[in-house]
C-alpha cells in the first residue's frame, strides 16, 4: 500500500492515452534527444533519437528510432550504420563524433507503418530522405563556394562504399 500525503484530484490532470501511430508519409522532422543505450541482453548498444515533427497536423508530435551501432552481429551494425549516414546527408552533417551536432537541423523523413512482429503491434518506421533539389538543410549551403580556378562544373559526388562494385 502507498499512502499518499494528500488525496490526489484525477479531475485535475489530463490522463495519459493510448500511444498512436504516426500516419505514414513525408514529414519535415529534427532530432531533439539523443543518446547511447545498452541494449536489453546486454550484448550491444544503440543509440536513441527522439525527433520532433515540424509542420503540418501532426506538429510537435514525437517519434523514435534506434540506431544498433554497437551489435556482434555485423549486418546489424550495417545497418544501423547506414541509418547514421542516411540522417548525416539529411541534416548535412557528414563528419560527427557526438549525436548532439545532429540535433535541430530540419530534414524530411519518410514514415512508414511496420507490420505486428514478435508480439507487438504495429510501429512507425523512418526513412531519413536526402534534401530534395533546390532545397538545403540548414548545415549546408545552397551552393558549392566558386572554384578559384573559375570553373563552373560542380563537384563529382563520392559513391557509397556499399554501391561500389569489387
């Protein structure tokens, strides 16, 4: 038994409610809450996002991932690093070395709804989509500073080193 020090008003607080999906869709999106996690065996580690929606309905909604960065199994890892590398190009970060310097940059996500698995009902899945063209993050600027050499051709961009061939 808890006995509380006053009696307590429910007529006063508004109660919590069933936690609901976010529809699926483009949503402008920034990170808000990182932080590394262990995971639930103990054999690994992940890191946790929280990210605020922006605009539209579903302003100042809350969503969650999990990156599995720390993992024995190598294809997770991958993964989750690939996640990582996804959310740099989409806040146009691409050196970090702490999660906090991805933290309120405005990007766009893609929302998906995954399917009931392993005993638990359906999630929200996301997909961390690159700027899309004549758009910028805020990190990065619209255009590449001019060549001193006056060149007016843009930059090669680097290929992914899981899309190369060997």
């Amino acid at each position: 038994m808890a006995r509380f020090d006053t009696s307590f008003d429910a007529t006063s607080v508004e109660p919590t409610t069933a936690y609901e999906l976010l529809p699926a869709g483009k949503y402008r999106a920034q990170i808000v809450e990182s932080e590394m996690r262990v995971t639930k065996n103990g054999m690994g580690q992940f890191l946790w996002l929280m990210l605020d929606i922006l605009e539209g309905e579903h302003k100042g909604r809350k969503i969650f991932d999990q990156l599995n960065l720390v993992n024995p199994n190598p294809t997770t890892v991958e993964i989750a690093q690939r996640t990582l590398s996804a959310i740099c190009h989409a806040t146009g970060r691409m050196h970090v070395s702490d999660s906090e310097e991805l933290h309120l940059i405005p990007m766009t996500i893609q929302v998906k709804i995954r399917p009931p698995k392993n005993g638990y009902g359906e999630s929200n899945a996301i997909a961390y989509l690159p700027p899309e063209q004549g758009s910028a993050p805020a990190a990065r600027p619209l255009r590449p500073a001019p060549d001193p050499a006056g060149s007016s051709v843009p930059p090669k961009m680097a290929s992914a080193p899981w899309n190369k061939k060997g």
